[in-house]
C-alpha cells in the first residue's frame, strides 16, 4: 500500500487542523492505521492509532481530548482532526499502515507498521 499525507500547514497557537492520509490500493480495510511525529531533534513518537474498522482508537495522553483519528475505508482515507494546537505539536506527521488479518488491533509502536508515507509538517507559532 502507499501512502500520501496532506493537510499540513503554518498556524497559530490554539487553531485547528486535519490532516488526510489517503492509501492507494483495494485492501485498505485490511489495515490498521497510525500518526505519528517527529520534531527536530527528536525521535518519532505515536501519536494515534485506529483498528481496521474504525471502531477502536487509541491516543497519546499528550494530544488526548484535542486530536481525534478517524477512517474512511470507502475513500481508503484516514485522518487526524488536530484542535487547540501548540506550539509543542510542531513536528512533521506521518501516517501508516499494518496489515491486521484480526481486524480488532490497534498499533503504538514504529516498529509495528509496514508501510510509511512520506510526512506533511506541521508548525504552530505562538
């Protein structure tokens, strides 16, 4: 599957954003799906997660309450709905994607996904 996120930008403190992830190829409800980041300096982080069917989602504590993932698998899209943005979610963002035959899994890990797209960077001024 490839992958192709969109929907980054330069905003203030405070704004919103979503970003879009969207998969090439028929099987994309085969997959769970996952944002991730990556500041300057810094190593990726998890940021979010979503099962194949969208049913089960799971947060990091630093963006739980103002970030929320969600899927299309009709449009083979995922997204990340970004509100009350800081400056400390300055970073570059990723999606990707694991192939889960389960179907009720949820993935944290870098090392869990097989599939990356390429990053769409996000900057928050103060």
């Amino acid at each position: 599957v490839q992958l192709q996120a969109s929907g980054g930008g330069l905003v203030q403190a405070g704004d919103s954003l979503r970003l879009s992830c969207a998969a090439s190829g028929r099987t994309f409800s085969s997959y769970a799906m996952g944002w991730f980041r990556q500041a300057p300096g810094k190593e990726r982080e998890f940021v979010a997660a979503i099962s194949r069917s969208g049913g089960i989602t799971y947060s990091a504590d630093s963006v739980m309450g103002r970030f929320t993932i969600s899927r299309s698998n009709a449009k083979n899209t995922v997204y990340l709905q970004m509100n009350s943005l800081k400056p400390e979610d300055t970073a570059v963002y990723y999606c990707a994607a694991r192939n889960d035959p389960t179907g009720s899994h949820y993935y944290t890990v870098n090392g869990d996904y097989d599939y990356w797209g390429q990053g769409t960077q996000v900057t928050v001024s103060s």
